[in-house]
C-alpha cells in the first residue's frame, strides 16, 4: 500500500486529515487509483482495497440533499433570490421580466442539508415546437455548493417526474455545456446569444425516436454520440459493449424504464443510484 499512502500524502498526511477533503479530490483520487493499476503499480486486491476507503469517506462528508418542488412561499422568497444570483452570474443585472422572458412555470428547489442550495425551472411542452420535451429553461447552483452533486440530483428529480416519452431540452451556457455533457446530454449545432453570452441547444433523448432523430441531423450512428463520453470515464472494459447494445436494441420497453434507458445511465451514475447498466464496482465510480 506505500503507492496509495504516497498518493494520500499528495494533500494531506494520510490518514489524520481525510475527513477535510473536499469532493473533487476524492474523486481525483479515485483517477490516480484506476490509473495505477492499468500501470500495474496497483493489485486489483490493494485497488479495491482503495476504493473501499474513499468510499467511505464520500460518505462521510456528502452532504444531505433533498429536492422538492417550490412551495408557495419558495416562490415569493427564495426563488426570485436564486433569480437574481443567475442573472447577476451571467449578465451583470437581476432579472428583468421584459428582457427575461421564461417559458418555464414550475421549479425544483434543492436543500443541503436543510440550506437553500439551487434550483431548477422547468416547463412540460410549453409551446408547440416543444412537443415532445420537458423544456429545462434553468439549473443554477449556488458557488458555495457547487461540487456537491446538487446539479446532478436535480437532474435526477427532473428525470424522475418526466413522462418515459417526454425528453429533455436545453440551451446551456457555454460555461455549463460540459456539464450537461457529462450527464448525457446531446450537442446539437444550434447556438443563441444573449448580451453577450453564448447557448447552446442540448437534448437528453428519452425515446428512440428522439435518439434516431438527433443521429440523423448529426449524421452519426445512435452510440458513437456517447462513445467519447464513455471512453473518458473509468467504467468496466465491456461498458461501451453493453451500452451500443442497449441502445441498438431501441425498444420502447426498455426506453421507457428510467432505469434501463441507455441515455439516463450518466445521471444515474453520478447521483450514485442503481442502473441496469451499471453492473460493476468500476461502472458505479
């Protein structure tokens, strides 16, 4: 064990100070590990061994987060305040109903640990050319709980409370594309702008049609839209296998269960839940 030790020492004297580590170095760590052992630095007994005790303390340090839908006082407080923090973030100003028109009419809020932590606004097809998709107007995380997967469980909630046939829709800051990415969802070649800054319009697929349809516009088979994203994480090596499989299967039955759909497995994996895909100690990471 003197590599992971070593590795420990990178931050803090390893074991005394473990408890301070923030998520990110967590999952740095858990980076290193997976490397050292495709070095062979590592046994798989000493990397499961590892693994096992950041685990542990991920659970030790992650916080409690609840997501609800605003109630009635939410939206006369806290959600115009978490209004105005995205406004100000992107655009210098607080909201402006003339400048800021919204076709979302429900929000997500989300606690930590009983604290105001995000928000997400939504709206079920809220126009014509929506038909088809829960429209995800805005997901804002405050700074100080950033890193703590409240993006990922309002994601989640969002998923959990759309119809099977019903995808997502977004236009994500340029500053939050990758993040969208790395939940599942699809780059599509529209743009806008607003005062200066950039957006661009993603999808997460829920339905095979949905799927076939972006492939087309992209021109690019159904799975190769994930294979970069897939390649990037540490999942197990027949992962990728398992995932073109499911996808080519593209039945509604399996579309249809969140927890089998192939375009979910991100989200779920990030918010650590069960997945039908996620089968291995090295896909759940």
């Amino acid at each position: 064990m003197v590599v992971i030790i070593r590795k420990f020492y990178k931050y803090v004297p390893f074991p005394k100070n473990m408890a301070t580590l923030t998520p990110q170095q967590l999952a740095e760590y858990r980076r290193d590990l997976d490397q050292q052992l495709r070095k062979g630095l590592l046994t798989p007994e000493e990397h499961a061994e590892a693994l096992a005790f950041i685990s542990g303390e991920e659970r030790a340090t992650q916080k409690k987060i609840i997501i609800e839908e605003a109630s009635s006082e939410d939206l006369e407080t806290i959600v115009p305040k978490l209004e105005n923090r995205y406004y100000r973030e992107l655009f210098g100003r607080v909201y402006h109903p003339e400048l800021d028109e919204s076709l979302a009419n429900e929000v997500l809020v989300a606690r930590a640990n009983g604290e105001v932590a995000g928000a997400l606004w939504y709206a079920p097809e809220p126009s014509p050319s929506y038909r088809g998709y829960k429209y995800l107007d805005i997901l804002y995380v405050l700074p100080e709980q950033r890193g703590e997967k409240v993006g990922t469980y309002l994601l989640l909630a969002l998923l959990k409370k759309s119809p099977q046939k019903m995808s997502l829709i977004t236009f994500a800051w340029s500053n939050s594309v990758e993040f969208y990415a790395t939940h599942g969802f699809l780059r599509t070649e529209q743009m806008e702008e607003k005062e200066g800054q950039h957006f661009q319009k993603m999808i997460l697929p829920l339905t095979p049609e949905c799927l076939n349809l972006h492939s087309e516009e992209m021109q690019v088979t159904p799975y190769d839209q994930y294979t970069e994203l897939v390649e990037k994480g540490s999942y197990a090596p027949d992962f990728l296998t398992r995932f073109q499989q499911q996808v080519r299967k593209g039945s509604e039955r399996v579309f249809q269960d969140l927890e089998q759909n192939p375009s979910t497995v991100f989200i779920y994996r990030k918010a650590g839940q069960k997945h039908g895909l996620l089968r291995t100690d090295s896909d759940r990471k």
